[in-house]
C-alpha cells in the first residue's frame, strides 16, 4: 500500500524486500539503498509478541501459572529483522531521512530511536497518508 502510495505521487518506491538479493547479503543491500534512496519508511507491526524474561519468570513462578496468565503478559512487538534494519537504515541515511511508521500498539522499542521521525497507526498505514502527503509537499 505505502509503494503505491509513494508511487502514485510521482515517488519512485523501493520496497526492501523486492529487491534481489542476488547472493548480497543484508549489508550489501543496504549499500545498494545508501547509493540509491534519500529517505527510507519503516513500517512496524506488531507480528511477533514478546516480554522480558522477568516477566514470564513472576507468572510461571506463581502457584497453578496458567497458559492464559503467562499470553497476558505477552505485548505486540516489532519483528527483530525490522528493528535491525531500521538501525541500519538509520546509519546508512541519516535519522533525519528515516520515518518510522509504527502501530500504536507496538511495546519493546529502542528509547534511543525517541528523535527519529515517526508517525502511528492504529491498523493500516494508509492512516497516515494524509499527513504524509502533506508533508512530502506532494498532491
């Protein structure tokens, strides 16, 4: 959605995971953007769950832990690839040319990333198009 989005305004989208590895590693795909992009989108969802460690150990150390009691303390989280990339992105562009689009739901951020550019959904990223397209100065 975001590609067509960008695409339909005359923003030339490259989608990370389209591109062809062609034996690159990760690294090398992303000095491939470097070169090639000026600002990067960083979608997160929350497509894995997790918590700390001491959390699960205060549920399943109590008398009769059910199933149900230790999901409680499980929170929606961005997938790990993602969060690594961003920081990659990040390095290889400057955090004033990474924009996180991030669901409110999300838990278990990095605090540090507190200064880069990020805008929330609740469901879908077209929520913040609007926005978006205001800020891209595009029509």
């Amino acid at each position: 959605m975001l590609n067509k989005f960008l695409n339909k305004h005359g923003i030339d989208a490259i989608i990370f995971d389209d591109l062809s590895d062609k034996g690159k590693t990760i690294m090398e795909q992303i000095e491939y953007i470097q070169n090639n992009v000026s600002l990067a989108f960083v979608v997160m969802t929350s497509d894995d769950v997790g918590c700390l460690k001491e959390d699960i150990d205060k549920v399943t150390g109590a008398p009769k832990a059910s199933l149900s009691k230790v999901l409680d303390v499980l929170q929606g989280r961005a997938r790990q690839n993602v969060l690594f990339e961003m920081g990659l992105f990040i390095g290889a562009l400057g955090k004033e040319n990474v924009c996180f689009l991030k669901q409110k739901n999300l838990k278990d951020l990095p605090s540090d990333i507190d200064s880069v550019l990020c805008k929330y959904f609740d469901k879908t990223v077209e929520e913040n198009f609007d926005e978006m397209r205001d800020e891209l100065h595009i029509e």
